[in-house]
C-alpha cells in the first residue's frame, strides 16, 4: 500500500528509481503503473494534500467522444481502467462511483449540425460505433429538457462521470510507492549522463529518472532541468449548485455547443462550467474566482445562459440564492495541440512528462499514466507514442490544434 506521509527534514529515502514531481491525478497514476512495474517510485508534492489543486476543481467527468484518434484510444483505455477499477488497484472496496449517464452535445447552428455529422463518421471509423447523431426531434424525444430550437445533437451513453478523490487514493492505496507531502523540488542535478538526483527542501534523493507531472507548475519542474514546455495557463471557473430539485437527475452531461456552456447532475444539484477565454496566466497556489460567471451561466438575458438550450434552467436560477452556489476555479494547462506531453523529454536523458492535458486530465491521466510508466520501464518505444514531446521539435514544430478546448 502506498505511504502518505509528511516527512520531518532528511526522512526522504537517499535513492529511487523514479522521483514523480507532483501529487495530482496525473503523478499518482504515473506512480502507481510504476511501482506494479517493480520501480521504486517516490512522489513529492508541494502542497499538504494529494490532488488537492487542479484535480480538486475538477467537473470528474470523462467522455470518449474526441475528434483525434489519438484521444479516443487513450481514453477508451481509461475507461477500461474506471470499468475494472477495484481489480487494477487490487483493492477489493474500491468504488469510484461511476456514472455512465452520457455524454450530449446539442447546437442550434446548421454549420455545426453538419460538422457534427463529419465528426461522427470520423468517430465511426476509429472504432467508435456507439456515438449517436440525433436531429433535434429526435433529441428532445430522447432527452425532452431540451428547447425546440436545438436542431442537431451528438451523443454516447458510455460517457459520464466519477469520484475523482476516491480514485485518486485508490491509486494510492493499490501503489508500492512512496507518497511525501509538503515537499518541494528545488533544483534538478545533472551529470555528464543527464538526470542524477532531485533536490527538495527536505532532502536529497538520487535517482536517474524524473517525471514532470506538476499540472500548471509543470513548466517551473521542468526549467529546472533547464527545459521550456509549450504550455499556456487558463483559468477556468466550477460552479456548483448545492440543491436544485429542478434539475433532472438521470441526464447526461450536457453542452450548448454554441456557447460552450455545459452542466450535468451532482447530487441534489448540478455542475456547471463554460470555457470563457482570458488572458493566459501564471500558475497559481490559489486561483481567484470570479462571480460574474455564476451570472454569465444564469441570468436568462445573458447569450451564455445554460437555459438557452435547456430552458429549466431559467426558472431554476430565479429561485436559486448564493447560500445554493459554490464557485471555485482552476487552471487548464494547454499544449498548442490542445493534445497532452506524455513521454521522454529528448533534451534531457532521464527527465519525462506528463502534463499538457488540455482540460482533459481526468479522463486522460489513468490510461497515460500506465503509457508512461511503460516507457520509463523501457517497454514501449517512444516512436509509436503519439504524445511524444518530439512533435513539438524543430523547425515547423506547431502542431496544429486536433481539439477543442472543452
């Protein structure tokens, strides 16, 4: 079973095989693939919980229904993980409450409406037989809190949602490594073989392979090893509504592809979420919240209302007071391809990524994370790692975009 623990100064171990810098979703499954390779692993994490930044933000949602390849495989294979979770942690009470409730686009725009149909074919082709596309009467039949102006929908009901902090720590508690909060990297040792050891402010410990999995902090990690990442930081806000009894408990997750806007069930309310573009940051310990999107969302008079689309949530917001809301915020970390970094970083002999994830890091992490770990064991090839940071190599090295930012 993996060992939390907040150590007193010079309790790291001397030596590990791996040093994991960073204690979100993404570290924690690098870990766990790791040590069930027979690696000793070690994972030093800054703040004083695991997952308690980016992951803790999150809208724990996952969906297959990607318009590249490359992403539908890497989350077809973390969903294979969420199916079988207790039996690939080997913790028989293991229960990360997953909800296969679907996934549902929906547009009012005729040019959408017909790219939706080209993205289905292309989903179709990767193997992906169970996205449906519906008209809008056939969307409203399916799901009938939608308005009668939705003329085009796309949908898989083996999309949905989950526990993110129960697996985080099934991951934890199914891993052999070693886990050592407040607990900063502060340099990156090199030697004429490239990685030699990661400095902490609470110790030493040598080792020849390091992973970046820091989420927005990557891109600091990784300068110490004197490595720039392409990576942009948005803020993105959460809105929780704590108990609304308006709002419909078996549907799936929901998005007005028009406006971005989308909302799913959560208990006795809702999640909501818009991917509102700003100005790129810095990372941030704390991420400050805006309540002017709280309004954005619903206020029926705003062009970004989530009762556009799905008009109950009109009459829903009139009776809602700030006591039912909870607002928190967090920071995507994007790649240019808006397509996560997994992989060997080829500048440095012995350091690796995992980060980059675009927004996607709940539903990506556990199936890249066991990617990872097999490429550090050096049982896969990093040529026939479509996440590979050489793509961001060279003289044209601007992928384009293959998907969008939410």
């Amino acid at each position: 079973m993996g060992k939390v623990i907040t150590p007193l100064k010079g309790e790291l171990p001397r030596a590990a095989d791996v040093v994991v810098v960073g204690g979100g979703l993404a570290g924690v499954c690098t870990a766990f693939f790791c040590s069930r390779l027979g690696l000793k692993t070690v994972v030093v994490e800054k703040r004083e919980a695991l997952g308690c930044l980016t992951t803790a933000s999150s809208t724990e949602c996952f969906r297959v229904q990607f318009e590249s390849a490359e992403n539908i495989a890497l989350m077809l294979g973390s969903l294979d993980i969420f199916s079988h979770f207790a039996e690939v942690v080997g913790v028989h009470d293991a229960d990360i409450n997953l909800r296969q409730q679907g996934y549902l686009y929906v547009t009012t725009d005729p040019k959408r409406a017909e790219a939706y149909r080209e993205m289905v074919e292309i989903q179709h082709k990767a193997g992906l037989n169970d996205v449906e596309l519906l008209s809008g009467d056939e969307a409203r039949a399916r799901f009938p809190y939608l308005s009668p102006q939705v003329i085009a929908a796309r949908y898989r009901a083996g999309d949905g949602w989950l526990s993110v902090h129960e697996m985080l720590y099934g991951f934890v508690k199914g891993s052999q490594a070693q886990f050592f909060l407040q607990t900063s990297a502060i340099e990156v040792v090199l030697d004429t073989a490239g990685i030699a050891a990661v400095k902490t402010d609470r110790g030493t410990i040598e080792t020849r392979k390091v992973v970046v999995a820091a989420g927005p902090f990557s891109g600091r990690v990784a300068r110490l090893a004197g490595v720039e990442l392409p990576l942009t930081l948005l803020r993105r806000h959460r809105l929780a509504v704590l108990n609304c009894d308006m709002v419909p408990r078996s549907v799936p997750f929901t998005t007005d592809d028009d406006t971005g806007v989308y909302w799913r069930p959560e208990g006795a309310g809702a999640l909501m979420g818009k991917a509102f573009e700003e100005e790129p940051e810095e990372p941030k310990e704390v991420v400050p919240t805006d309540w002017r999107f709280p309004a954005m969302v619903l206020d029926p008079q705003s062009p970004h209302s989530a009762g556009r689309l799905s008009p109950f949530w009109n009459q829903a917001a009139s009776l809602l007071k700030k006591s039912n809301l909870n607002l928190c915020a967090g920071q995507y970390t994007y790649t240019p391809d808006h397509m996560p970094i997994v992989g060997p970083c080829p500048l440095v002999t012995g350091l690796f990524i995992n980060t980059g994830y675009s927004g996607h890091g709940i539903m990506g992490a556990p199936e890249a994370g066991r990617r990872l770990a097999d490429l550090i064991a050096g049982e896969a090839s990093d040529s026939e790692n479509p996440f590979s940071f050489e793509r961001f190599l060279g003289p044209a090295a601007v992928p384009e975009a293959k998907e969008r930012i939410y």
